[in-house]
C-alpha cells in the first residue's frame, strides 16, 4: 500500500486576492473546485487571516480532501468527518513547507509530494484544514514566532502556548479543529499539549514514518498528535500506527516516578491522589508503586556517567536527569548542525532572538566523542523497555503549573533545566508518552504524563482511553478538596530550593546558601531541616545569634536532630553562654552518645568552666 500517492482531490487556497481552479479526480469522474486560502499577511506588528478569527493558529489555510468513501457494504472511513491541521513543517504537494520561517519559505521550492503521515490521515478519511504556526525551525519552546506572531492560548488568555508545535495545539483547544500534527522533538508536542489542556502524544521514536516531515534531530524527533478528546487521539493513533484492534493482554501497573514530581511545581499529592483514586475504580489495575528513576537510570546506563556535572552536589538521581538532558541537548545540536549548517551559513536566515541564539549555540558546538550520546540513547532504552516491561511511568508533563507571561522576555535557566531534565527521558530513550490534562488549579493547567516502553504504543493509547473517564472524575473531585500540604508548603519546589542551598554551602557561598534556605522556608515553614542548614551557613558567616535561633526552631519541629543541637551549641559557645551550650551537647550525646563533635565539645567547655 502506497501511503505517499498523490492526493485523488484537493481544494487548495492562494491569497485572498486570488483564485485558482485546480482539477482533481475525484472517483470516476473530475470535478472542478474553486477555492481560497488565507495567508498571514502583516498588520504593524500583528500578523492576522482574512478568515475569521483563528487565535493566530494558522500561517495558511486550504482543504486536502479525503478519499472517496467506498461504496457500500464497505465500512465508513475510520476518519471519516474528522478535521485537522498540520504545523509548518509537514509537506503537502504543491505547497511550500516553510519550517516556521519566512526565508526558508522563500528558499525552497513546493514539495513534489506530500508527508506519508499526512497521506495515510486522507486516506483513512480526514480532512486537512490548513497549515500552523511553529517555532522556527522546530527550535523553542514557547510558541513564539518572530515572523507570524503568537498563538494565543485559548486554554489560559494571559499565558503562552508552549512550543514549537505551539499552533497545532492551539488549533485543538480552541476547537478549529478536531487534531492536529506537530513533531516532538525535545518537548514540542508535550509542552504545548500541557499548557493548552489537551492531549498529547509522543510515539515512540520510528515507529511513524518521517518521509515528508522537515527534521531538527533525526533520532530525537518524531510526528506527534494533539486532541481535545481521548477517544479522537486514540481513533487517529491506531489509524498511524497501522495496529490491530486486538493485541495480547498486558497488566496494567503504573510506576509513580517520585524524584521527578520533586522537579515540579505540579500538585504532587493531588495528582497522585487522583491516579490512586482512578486506580480503585477500575479492575485489572494493580496499585501504582514508587521508583526514584534517576537512580535507576544512574545504575543501569553506564554510558551516562561521562556527561555528570564534574562539581554536582545533587542527589544522584537528580544528577542522572540532568545528565539524560545535557546528552539530550549535545545530540540536538550535534543533528540540526548536521541537517542544517549549510544552508544557515549560506542564507544567514533572519530569526527571533530566542531561536537565533539556540541556532548560533548549536553552529559553535564542538562535537566531540559522538558515539557516546547514541549509547546513552541504546542503554537509556534498555533500561526503561525493562522496567516498564509491564508498566507505565507517571511522570510530570512540564515542571510548573503556573505558566510564563506574555510580557516576561525569556525563559528562565531554571525552569529550562527542570523542563528539560523531565522531557529527556522519553526523548532520549525514544519511548512512547501520552500527556493527560487533568483540568486546572488557580486558572493554570494541570496535567502529567503516561510513558511506556519503546513500542507499546498501542498498550499505552489503550490504557489512556480506559482510564481517562475515571482520572477526570477524580481530578473534579479533587478540585473540591481542602489545600495539601504540597499546596500550601509547595513541598518539591521547596527541596529544589535546599539542594541549591547545599551546593552553595558546600561551594563555600555562604551568603547564597542562606537566601536559598530562606526561600525553602517560606514555602514550607515545617521542615526542621532547613533552618538546621540555614544555621550551618549563618555560622560560617559569624552571625552567631542568627544561627541560634535557626536551631531553636528545627529542635522545636525535631526534637531527635543531632545537628541542630550540636549546631546551636556551637553558637552559643561562641556567644560565650558555656553553660547553655554544654547543655546543648550532652542533649546531643543522649541521642548519640558516641558522637565525636559532641564528646570533644563538652570536655573542652568542662575545661572553660572550671
């Protein structure tokens, strides 16, 4: 069967000014269509359709029919009556594929034929609306785009979109149409899927064809699918991955991945409450565990250690995603460098400022041992196709809910890394991901995300369906819940903020180490740990009453914390209160009477006393 045949009919628009009659056979018979399109055209600073209002989702409309319906008894298209959009890097014959950029548009010729993915959608009866705004050259993550503007996000006014495939998912939540395509390439599906509160859909790597499809990273990047309903991303999911409607039976275990939900600001224990919930409702689930995943990834893919941060004083599995994403970034460089230095050195494209200097970074990188980030990528697989066996990672989608404002000029490192650092995973291992919305708390989306191994994507899409009523009767019911503890102390971004405060410590920024413990404290006043290592730094700073007092509240929360009365022994004795700060050791002593600091402290003071 030949997915990539011309198209039997199409109604193709121009610009508003124009009109074109294009002849297609349609059947038996031809028939002549006349048609419209509407092209972004420019506005001051605004790009707007002819059409009616859009939410600036697309750069060109036109219509790519379908097949014709066979006649009866045959069954109806799969499709049938389903419309979608495609983002700006999918060809269709006769069309420029412009890539999200105006000087790549007018470098390239129409495409000879159009995307097999795209083919395979008419084919099966849907029909293709247009063309959508993405970031240039498949390389952001906000959905901005310097050239046609930005999408606005139908889901959160006030917010961005998320990119690159940023007017694909647009175009769904606003409802213009009922899925569209994008590709993923480090998040471009996922991001945008999560901040417009639809659904989103990773496959895993290869396994939809990529012939027709404009690359940034030919072993990252793969076509995604957006949609507002479960049952629509399902339908079109089994219609591009060409499975049977029957497959053998798997259990069903979902493997809760707890050190990543510490990379986020998501509502941890809502949202795990909702998957438990879910869970109970339903037969043939089994209750969901709890792994660390950046310690077992740490264990299990040796190639990995060559890209820790040589200084890192984060936990071991922190360290291990990082490290996933610092390969995951080298290796997009590496390709698009690979795809694309020719034409950049020769055209010296005109791009946006954020896209501008991802593309400048990625021509200056030096590529050295090249082999070592495809082992990683084989080994990262490896592990997850064992683990997840017969499992489902749950990981968060992004790592906020609260999304970046229109007025905020970049994203920032932090919220790059934390980004980055979730979105690898399925990246570098290739492995398939679904991200599932679950609503919105304060105004902002919620949602996290499914990941399966490489090749159960059938498994994966079927389990999102089924579980997909239960998880958003439960996450309604959660809503109505009193706030949490994650809500009010905002638990996981307060550890975030500690681990920063220990490197600091120990890189000897004693000043840093203390405004990163204060701002954990603010977010979670209950933890003893975090004033005990705010004290640690205030007496290497010689604020000794400061040090005191930090003590006092973690013994009041603690009373069992060996540090904290050994620490404000420390600063009492310096404040010269020998009799308080003795007390304060044997406290220390009672709880481990062999502790070294604390015998050595009460002789010495015996001695100051006497």
């Amino acid at each position: 069967m030949d997915l990539s045949k011309p198209l039997k009919a199409a109604r193709i628009n121009l610009t508003s000014t124009t009109k074109v009659l294009i002849i297609a056979g349609i059947g038996v018979a031809g028939a002549i269509i006349i048609a419209q399109v509407f092209r972004r055209r420019r506005n001051g600073d605004n790009y707007i359709l002819d059409s009616k209002e859009d939410f600036g989702a697309f750069i060109e409309r036109f219509d790519l029919l379908p097949d014709p319906q066979p006649p009866p008894p045959a069954a109806r298209h799969p499709l049938a009556d389903l419309r979608f959009a495609i983002s700006d890097n999918f060809d269709v014959k006769d069309f420029v594929t412009g890539f999200g950029n105006p000087d790549w548009r007018r470098m390239h010729d129409p495409a000879s034929s159009t995307a097999v993915v795209v083919s395979c959608l008419l084919k099966h009866g849907a029909t293709c609306v247009g063309r959508t705004v993405m970031d240039e050259l498949a390389f952001g993550l906000t959905g901005e785009n310097a050239h046609y503007g930005t999408p606005m996000n139908p889901y959160v006014m006030q917010a961005m979109p998320g990119g690159s495939s940023s007017g694909s998912a647009v175009a769904v939540a606003a409802g213009l149409v009922d899925f569209a395509l994008g590709t993923d390439v480090v998040g471009c599906v996922r991001i945008p899927a999560s901040h417009c509160g639809v659904f989103g859909f990773r496959p895993s790597h290869g396994i939809f064809s990529m012939s027709g499809v404009l690359l940034n990273s030919t072993s990252l990047e793969t076509p995604g699918l957006l949609a507002r309903d479960v049952s629509v991303l399902h339908r079109v999911g089994h219609v591009l991955l060409q499975a049977p409607m029957s497959a053998p039976k798997r259990k069903r275990r979902f493997i809760i991945a707890d050190d990543c939900f510490q990379l986020s600001r998501v509502l941890k224990e809502k949202t795990i409450y909702v998957l438990k919930k879910a869970v109970e409702s339903l037969s043939g689930y089994q209750q969901p565990e709890h792994v660390n995943i950046g310690q077992y990834i740490a264990s299990n893919v040796p190639s990995l250690k060559a890209f820790f941060e040589p200084s890192s004083n984060m936990q071991k599995g922190i360290s291990a995603l990082k490290a996933i994403s610092a390969a995951m970034l080298q290796l997009q460089k590496y390709e698009f460098k690979t795809n694309h230095e020719e034409w950049i050195q020769k055209v010296q494209p005109k791009l946006g400022p954020a896209i501008s200097c991802r593309v400048h970074s990625a021509m200056e990188h030096t590529h050295e041992n090249i082999k070592s980030l495809y082992k990683v990528r084989t080994e990262l697989r490896s592990a997850l196709n064992s683990l997840l066996k017969d499992g489902i990672l749950v990981i968060p989608t992004v790592p906020d809910i609260i999304l970046w404002s229109r007025s905020k000029k970049k994203l920032s490192l932090d919220f790059e890394d934390r980004a980055f650092s979730l979105l690898s995973i399925a990246a570098m291992s290739g492995c398939c991901q679904v991200s599932i919305p679950l609503g919105k708390h304060e105004e902002n989306p919620i949602s996290f995300s499914f990941l399966a191994s490489h090749g159960a994507d059938k498994f994966l899409l079927d389990t999102v369906l089924d579980i997909n009523p239960s998880l958003q009767k439960q996450a309604e019911i959660a809503s109505a819940l009193p706030p949490s503890s994650d809500e009010n102390g905002d638990m996981d971004a307060s550890e975030l903020l500690k681990e920063k405060g220990n490197a600091a410590f120990k890189g000897k920024l004693w000043n840093k180490a203390v405004s990163y413990y204060s701002e954990a404290i603010k977010l979670n006043r209950d933890c003893a740990t975090y004033y005990c290592n705010r004290a640690a730094a205030y007496l290497e700073l010689g604020c000794f009453q400061q040090a005191e007092a930090d003590c006092s509240q973690a013994i009041m929360l603690d009373k069992k914390n060996v540090k904290a009365f050994l620490r404000r022994g420390t600063a009492r004795e310096s404040l010269l209160s020998y009799r308080d700060a003795a007390q304060d050791f044997r406290h220390a002593l009672v709880l481990e009477p062999l502790n070294k600091t604390a015998l050595a402290a009460e002789k010495r003071l015996r001695k100051l006393m006497n």
